[in-house]
C-alpha cells in the first residue's frame, strides 16, 4: 500500500491474528490501535453495484477510521491541497 500524503491522515494495521479452524480477528481499541474514541461504528454491506459510489461529502473536523472488511474497495482522500486514492484490499488496515 502506497504511503498517504494527504495532512491528517494514515494507515492504521491491526495486529491480524489466525485462529486456525475459528477464524481470524483483530482488535480495534479507543487511544491504542484507534489514536481516538470511537462514538459510532456503521457499515455497508449487501451492495449490488460493484461500481456504486458512496459518500461524496467532506468531514473537515471529524475523526474516523475506516476498514473495508471484506473484498475491496477505493477511498478518495482530499486535504485541498493533496488528493489521493487509497485502496483498502485487507481486513485489518485501514485508513
């Protein structure tokens, strides 16, 4: 994955853990793995569209993470200054 040069922004790793025959996990805490407390979780899943596009809105003082668990999916990222793309293809990073 490519080194993110938009300002306020990084890729967070969790430590991914094999669980043999019950699966894998990763853990995702406030102030350790997440540099922040986290309020809300939402997510997005059954999409239909392989090309759907989602979003489309700008966040200028709000702090999230966040994972595409399953498959991939590409994450536009804009500072006004710097814009970059940013695939998210593992279940443990995340931006």
């Amino acid at each position: 994955m490519n080194e993110i040069i938009v300002k306020n922004s990084k890729l967070i790793t969790l430590q991914h853990i094999d669980d043999g025959h019950d699966g894998s996990i990763s853990v995702a805490e406030n102030f350790k793995q997440v540099p922040f407390a986290v309020k809300r979780v939402y997510y997005i899943y059954n999409l239909v569209n392989p090309n759907a596009i989602r979003g489309r809105h700008a966040h200028k003082k709000l702090e999230q993470v966040l994972f595409c668990i399953s498959g991939s999916c590409e994450i536009g990222l804009d500072d006004g200054t710097n814009r970059q793309d940013i695939t998210l293809n593992t279940p443990n990073t995340g931006v």
